[in-house]
C-alpha cells in the first residue's frame, strides 16, 4: 500500500527496536537487522528506479545488515537465514554478480528445503533460473526452472500459478536454447 509505505519511519522505528533490544538477544537483533536491512534494499530499488547515484550506498548498507544478521542468527533459525540468503542472492544479481548470487541462493534453497518449505524453495530456484537466463546461461536456467516446477508441483495443484509460471519459464528457455543453438 503505498500511501503507507515511509521507509524513513521504518527505519526510525526500527533502528528504536535494535537499541531497546537486549544485547543477548541474538535472533532479535539478526531480526530487526534484517528488517533494516529490508528497508536499505527498498531504498536501493527506488534509486535504481529513478536513476539516482546513492544506489550503490543503500545496496552495501542492506548487505552490511544481512551479513551482520547472519552472525548473528542462530543455526536453528531456518527461515531467518533462508530469506536473509535469498535477499543477499537477489541483491547480487541486481548488481551483476552471478557467481555470489547463486552462492547465497543455494544457500537459500538449502535451509527452505531443511525447513520443508519446499515452495519457497521453489520461489528462489524460479528467481534464479530468470536470473541465469537473462545472463545466457540458459543450460542452467532450465535445470533451475525445472527444479522449481517441482517444488511447486509438490503441493498437489495448490501451487497452481506457480506451476503454471514455470512452466512458462521453462518453454521461455527452450526457446531461447532454440534460437541460439
């Protein structure tokens, strides 16, 4: 909802989180590091959207929360450290890094699976196979995508628009496979 949408008092309200929050309380604090996180990155998007030179600025500062985060957060917060992963994947593929990409998205993809949540396993596979594709890397794309379309199809139909966006992806690959090849 964007009439609501201040990351300025997010922010605010947040970093008022972090300093009320006790020191020993590690996964609070990897969480509300994550949040602020969040808000960087959103920042980053806008400038990246209205083409505006601090975008480099917002984009480090969301990876100094997720990494900070990830220090902090313990081995049995699943999904904290799946999404965090899966954040710093997405941030490395707006900037062009496949290679860390993908790194912190299969360590995503690893901690969604460990969790059983095989649907947001699916989502990151998705996310990268568009990311590998729009790269050229399109052998991998397809693995991914396909990977993808199983998670989904794992939830007997209750994932349907998933499925059937993979599926889109997948012939999307193909085709392109097709025209380079």
């Amino acid at each position: 909802m964007p009439a609501l949408r201040n990351l300025d008092e997010a922010e605010r309200w947040y970093n008022r989180d972090l300093e009320l929050e006790s020191p020993n309380d590690h996964k609070g604090r990897a969480e509300t590091l994550i949040q602020i996180g969040n808000v960087a990155y959103e920042r980053f998007k806008d400038a990246k959207k209205e083409g505006k030179e601090e975008e480099s600025k917002h984009l480090n500062a969301a990876v100094d929360y997720y990494q900070q985060a990830l220090a902090l957060l313990p081995p049995d917060a699943v999904n904290d450290l799946a999404m965090t992963y899966r954040n710093l994947g997405n941030i490395y593929a707006d900037t062009g890094d496949i290679e860390n990409s993908l790194k912190n998205s299969n360590q995503s993809i690893q901690y969604s699976e460990t969790e059983g949540n095989l649907y947001q396993a699916g989502e990151t596979r998705f996310n990268v196979a568009i990311t590998l594709a729009n790269n050229g890397r399109l052998t991998d794309a397809l693995l991914y995508a396909r990977a993808a379309l199983r998670n989904f199809e794992s939830y007997g139909g209750r994932a349907k628009d998933m499925e059937d966006e993979a599926k889109g992806l997948i012939g999307e690959i193909e085709e392109m496979m097709k025209d380079k090849g």
